[in-house]
C-alpha cells in the first residue's frame, strides 16, 4: 500500500511513476539529524543506523544493522553485558533513559558517549522496539554549557545583554538591561531604540548597523545616553561591547541581529572627567602664577591670572573694583569701578581700563552687587528663555548680549573686598557648578593679591 493511500489521501501517481511506502523519506530524515540514531526490535538487533551514527564510530549501515545488541563488535567485551542492560532496561521504563557509556569505534578507539533511550510501542500498546540517541559527551557538554550560558546571561548577569534583530529593534533583554532602560523585560521588546534613549540613539544604532555588516569591533566602546524614564531623563555612559550573531543552521552565515553586553561605567567616567579638569585647572593655576611672577607691574599680573583662567572655563571675563579702592564688611551701598575686561567680538587678551574712576551701572540686586555685599561667590542665569530674552538679560546686567552663564567671585585680600571677578559663558556652554565656584575663587585670590599690590605700589609712587 502506498503511502498517500495509508495516510488517507487520495493523490493519483502519475503514470510511470514508482510506488513509494515512505522508508525513502524515514532514511532521509534518520541521515539529516544531528544525533547519532540506532534502533533496536524486540530482540534487541540493529534494525537501523543513521549517518551521524557512522560518523561517530566509522561503522556502515549495512555493518550494523542486524547485529544483535553491540556486544562484540561496538563495545568491550567487559562492558558488553552492563550495556546491554541499560538498553534493554529502556523497553520497560516510562519515559527516556539517560545513560553514559563507552563505545568502540571501527578502528579500535574508544568514543565516550551519552545516550538517550526509549521504547518504541506498537498497536497494543507493547514494547516492539526501542531506539538510542547518542552523541559524544564533549559535543554535549558544549552545547549545554551554551544553554547554560544563555541562561545565565539573561537571569543572573551583573551587566545588561540585548539582543538586537536586523531591524534594530530588541528581541531579548535579560533583568539588568530592562532595569537600566528603566523598563520591563517585555515592555522593551519589538520597540525602536528612539522610543527608549533620547540622546546617543544615532550613535548606538550605527555601531548596530556596523556590526551586522563587518562583524564585532576589536575593543568595548563607550557611549553616553540620555535614558528616557518615568522620573525624566537621564544621562548615563555604558561601556559596551558588540557580536554578530549569525545561524549555525544556515550553510552560509545569515546575520540573525547582534548581542550587546553594556555596564554602566557612568560614576567612574565622572569621576576620570573630574579628575582630568582638576589636573588641568591646577596646571593653569600654576602657569598663570609663573607668567604673572614675570610682570612689571601688578595689574598686569592680575590680568594675566584672568586670561589663564578662562582657558577652558569661561567666554568672558570681568574686574571691577570697588570705588575708593576698598570696602569694609557691613559698610554703605557697594559703587563697583571697572578694572578689566576681556575684549567683546575676536578674542585676545584682557585689557586694563583707563583710570577716569566712571562706575559701572549696576542695579540693585546685581549679581556683582551681591557678590561684594555677601563676601562670597554668586551664580546666576537666565534660564530656560530663547536668544531674545536671554539677550535682554544680558544687556541688562551691562554684560556682553551672547552671555548665559554667570559666576561671580570676590575679590579679598588682607581682610578687605577689593571687587568682583565675573565670568561669563555663552549658551554652547552648561551652567557653572560648585566646582567651578571652586576654581573661580582660587582665580580670585590671586586676582586680589596683584590688585592689592598694585594699590600699594600706587600709593609709594605719590610719596
């Protein structure tokens, strides 16, 4: 009977055309697994032998299949009978038996294997057979030290793993990952990188894109983001590292997406960053102080601590002196002369102002005001505004219309305020933090001493 008949359909073979009973199909199927396949009747004799099989211990088809049991032939004689057992023992037992054990190979080597056997049951429900799925335990260890791994990556890893398809979007995302998305592990899947990360995405999905098409980078890279989260964003750096994964079914590589393993390294890149401005701001500390040493005369000296200064840290600069020369703390209201500045359009260095004595047109409330009446350091910004507003908040403050960003440091020596040193940013610069107030103060001891000794020297010359 054929097998389109014994199956129920009723497909006519075309004229000519063989009858098959579909044994062409079972050894087709039996030689295309990847496990080593035997299969036993009822009295334990080879009925068949697949090519993996072959492979494994260099025993043909036509040598195995009807022997009975693998004594003498692909085991010891001294482990034949144990064998045996294990395998026949399958027959009655529910389920798959799980066995280790050595074979034999055509050339006389030894393979150790592990198996896996089950009864094959016929109509009644009786054992007519069994058969025994073996491969070598290296090769399955291997394999399930991968499963292992997977899993492990994706349940118990200390850094984040995603699996990104070709179309850029994650496929798996293991628990550390979701929580630094700030997401669930399913709430992620299937989503844009866009809808997740409002900063960095561009650069991110290049090196995705990278990846697929040339393989994985030589070294971890690291990456700021700004992660969208309920409670806002934030900006975070991930040290991450790039594989293609590609099918190892395929007979050609076929890019499947690429894995991704991210840390977040953000505390330690702030904290290399922190200390990289430290070294540079203490190294112009430092060059100012021997330039200055260099200087005829003191206001000189103190204009070349204002140009050091700005190196990195502000777009302008602004001295102004207090009329008379000094205040005492608690004293009247505060008339502020202009001392320096630096230059407004093309750069340069700071300039001295001429001695007409003229004060500078501070309101009320002033930062620079403040700053004097305080004897401490005073931040201020405009805000959040656009370039219009920002530019009237500028000109108000009689400072140049392109500044943001403020900061003002007094300027004290011998237990008296000598003025104010204001730096400025433009709006291409962040804010200033306390840091900066830090820096900023220093500049403005220095600033003070020249001051001083230019008051001095003032004084000695009109004797």
């Amino acid at each position: 009977m054929s097998a389109s008949r014994r199956s129920g359909t009723t497909d006519e073979l075309g004229p000519g055309e063989p009858e098959r009973d579909g044994s062409d199909l079972l050894a087709a199927l039996l030689d295309g697994m990847d496990a080593a396949l035997c299969a036993f009747d009822a009295d334990g004799v080879v009925t068949h032998w697949n090519r993996e099989a072959e492979r494994i211990l260099g025993w043909s088809a036509a040598e195995a299949v009807g022997r009975r049991g693998f004594a003498g032939w692909a085991v010891r004689a001294a482990d034949a009978a144990e064998v045996e057992a294990w395998l026949m023992s399958a027959r009655e037992a529910p389920g798959r038996q799980v066995h280790e054990f050595a074979l034999l190979t055509k050339d006389g080597g030894r393979v150790l294997v592990r198996t896996q056997s089950a009864a094959v049951r016929g109509p009644e429900g009786k054992a007519a057979g069994m058969y025994c799925a073996f491969s070598e335990v290296h090769a399955q260890i291997d394999l399930e030290r991968s499963i292992a791994l997977s899993e492990a990556l994706f349940e118990d890893a200390s850094w984040g793993v995603v699996l990104v398809d070709a179309d850029l979007r994650p496929a798996v995302v293991n628990a550390h990952a979701a929580r630094a998305l700030g997401t669930g592990r399913t709430a992620v899947l299937g989503r844009p990188l866009g809808d997740l990360l409002s900063q960095g995405v561009e650069e991110l999905e290049s090196a995705l894109t990278h990846v697929l098409a040339e393989g994985a980078p030589p070294a971890p890279a690291e990456m700021w983001v700004s992660v969208r989260t309920a409670e806002g964003e934030k900006r975070r750096c991930w040290r991450s590292g790039f594989v293609r994964l590609s099918s190892p079914l395929a007979e050609e590589p076929v890019p499947l997406g690429v894995g991704w393993l991210f840390q977040d390294v953000t505390e330690a890149k702030q904290t290399e960053q922190e200390a990289a401005l430290l070294r540079f701001r203490s190294n112009q500390l430092h060059r100012a102080a021997r330039a200055a040493a260099e200087c005829e005369e003191p206001g000189e000296a103190a204009t070349v601590h204002l140009d050091f200064a700005l190196a990195g840290f502000a777009d302008h600069a602004l001295i102004d002196r207090v009329a008379g020369g000094s205040v005492e703390d608690g004293e009247g209201p505060v008339r502020l002369v202009r001392a320096a500045e630096t230059p407004s359009g093309a750069p340069g260095p700071s300039v001295l102002a001429g001695k007409a004595g003229l004060p500078v047109r501070y309101g009320e409330g002033h930062p620079a005001v403040q700053c004097v009446q305080r004897s401490g350091s005073v931040r201020a910004g405009a805000g959040d505004v656009g370039p219009e507003r920002a530019r009237e908040w500028a000109l108000a403050r009689q400072w140049p219309a392109d500044a943001v960003h403020a900061l003002c440091a007094v300027l004290r020596s011998r237990g008296r305020t000598l003025g104010v040193v204001t730096f400025l940013r433009g709006a291409g610069r962040s804010r200033f933090e306390r840091a900066d107030a830090v820096y900023a103060e220093d500049v403005a001891v220095r600033i003070a001493a020249a001051l001083d000794l230019a008051d001095v020297v003032d004084r000695g010359s009109e004797l």
